[in-house]
C-alpha cells in the first residue's frame, strides 16, 4: 500500500462508520473480544489491505512496545521466581519433616503443587505472549494441555482454599464436630476428590481450545500468520463457558470464605467477651492483653 495515498488504519475506521455498502465476508474470530466491532471484520477488505496488514488490523501489533514488554517480563519474572522457590521449599518441608504430615500442612501442600503446576505451565506463555502474540509457534497439543491444566490447578486452588476454610470454621465453631470428623486419611480423600473434580471440570477448555485462524474478507482464504490458541468464537457466542466457570469457581467459592471468616471472626469475637465478662478481678493489663490477641487473630482470618 503507497501510505501516501491509502487511508491509514485509524482513517479506516472513521471512514468505515460512514461506509454501508461493504463486503459480506465475515471472518473466524469474534473481534469484539480485541475492542472492535462485528462490523470492524470487513473494513480493512473494503480498502484493499494485504493479509498481513488485516490480520493487524483485527488482532493488533505482533508484539507489545519494547519497553512494556521488558517491564511485563521482569514483574512476572519475580513472580515465577518467588514462587517456583517459595512453594518447592513448602513441598520440601512437608514431606521431609513427619511433625508437619497434619490435616492443615496437607492443604498447604496441595495448594503448593496446584500454585507450581500453574506457574510453569502457564506464566511462561503468558509472557512469551507479550513478545509474540501471533502466529501461535507451538501448536495445537501445547494449546490444549496449556489450557487444560492451567484451568485444573486454578480450581484446585480454589477448592483447596475453601476445604481449608471449612476446616478452620469447624475447629472454630464446631469443634466437637472437627473432633469427631478428624483424621489425615480424610483429609486425604478431600484432597484427592477436589483434585479430581477440578480436573474433570477443566476437561472442556481443553477439548475446545485449539489453534484459530482470520479468514481473508476479500478470498475466504486461511491466513496462516494469524494462528492463535483459543476456543472457537462460534462456540463462546453460544455457550457462556466463561461465564459459568467464574461464577461456579470465583463468586460462589469467594462468597463461602467470606461467610465463613466472617462467622469466625464474630465467634472469636463472642468467646473473647464472655471469657472477659466471668473475669471481673481481670486487671487492666490483662484486658488489654487478651483484646490485643484477640484483634490479632481476627487480622489473621481477614
């Protein structure tokens, strides 16, 4: 294209608002997700753009600003950094050392496995995306156990947070009922079913993920340059896939803690004021004691 003569791609779009009469090719992808309109699939074929300069056109620059990109790598750097060592040290320790093999440190230990399994699956393609958004280099198997298990470990994570949860409000609240219920062999059996009920419930995203590809407005042609890993748009239209997954594995688990704690706190709250109120010798410095402790394992719950 001579940029001396041809709209640029910003003047594409304000001519496209005014245009009626465009082709009736659509493409492979739901653009909207990428901050354009349905109607953002024909405007560069209206123009006469090449491929590549459509596929740039709908998908963005192959790469971010060099300075973003090198700032995004050095944050998530430390972050993998931090936390491939932080979470080996806790599998380490558990496992090396018997005192730990408690019901809470086996908790830990999943939710250790599940943060490792997540930071080096998944944060590495994350950055890698940054620099390379398209066309996707490693291919359809990656895409989809990429998908899969990132999916897997953020619902062990979840469900881990939450078993730990109910153990803490019923040592808490219940404790005759933790009583009655307590044993590592338990614990383990939570463990190994969320495990496996979050697995089975990441199954579909990486059955449905795979490579997707723009199709050309002016011949209907494959653009093999514009590989990228996702589900297909078609099936993300018609079944709120999303939608369901944070509702079942973000709201409804973040609502539970929050009610959870919240008794806690007011159960710690309640056992603290009657112990006070059967001490009326208590002198002040104790008072003030017993209230410092107290505050210092509602901040612990919160």
């Amino acid at each position: 294209m001579n940029s001396s003569t041809d709209p640029t791609f910003s003047e594409l779009n304000t001519s496209f608002t005014n245009t009626t009469d465009l082709f009736a090719t659509s493409v492979s992808l739901d653009t909207t997700s990428h901050g354009f309109e349905e109607e953002d699939h024909y405007a560069c074929g209206t123009f006469n753009c090449s491929p590549k300069e459509f596929v740039a056109f709908v998908l963005g620059p192959q790469t971010l600003p060099l300075y973003k990109a090198i700032l995004i790598t050095i944050i998530f750097g430390g972050i993998f950094i931090t936390g491939v060592v932080g979470n080996l040290l806790v599998c380490i320790v558990i496992i090396r050392h018997s005192a730990m093999h408690t019901a809470t440190n086996y908790y830990l230990f999943s939710l250790a496995v599940s943060d490792l399994l997540y930071l080096l699956f998944g944060l590495p393609t994350e950055v890698f995306l940054y620099w390379h958004q398209y066309p996707d280099l490693f291919g359809m198997p990656f895409c989809k156990i990429r998908a899969f298990i990132s999916e897997a470990c953020t619902y062990v994570s979840v469900f881990t947070i939450v078993a730990f949860s109910m153990e803490r409000f019923l040592a808490i609240c219940h404790p005759l009922h933790l009583y009655a219920m307590v044993g590592f062999k338990r614990a383990i059996r939570i463990i190994t079913a969320l495990w496996i009920a979050s697995f089975i419930s990441a199954i579909p995203f990486g059955l449905l993920s795979d490579i997707q590809y723009l199709n050309f407005p002016l011949d209907d042609s494959r653009i093999e340059e514009s590989a990228f890993c996702s589900m297909s748009p078609k099936i993300v239209n018609e079944y709120p896939v999303f939608e369901v997954s944070f509702c079942i594995f973000f709201v409804i688990p973040m609502i539970l803690i929050i009610l959870l704690y919240g008794r806690m706190g007011a159960k710690i709250r309640s056992r603290t004021n009657q112990k006070l109120g059967v001490q009326p010798g208590t002198n002040n410095r104790e008072t003030r004691n017993s209230q410092m402790r107290k505050k210092t394992v509602i901040r612990m719950l919160v």
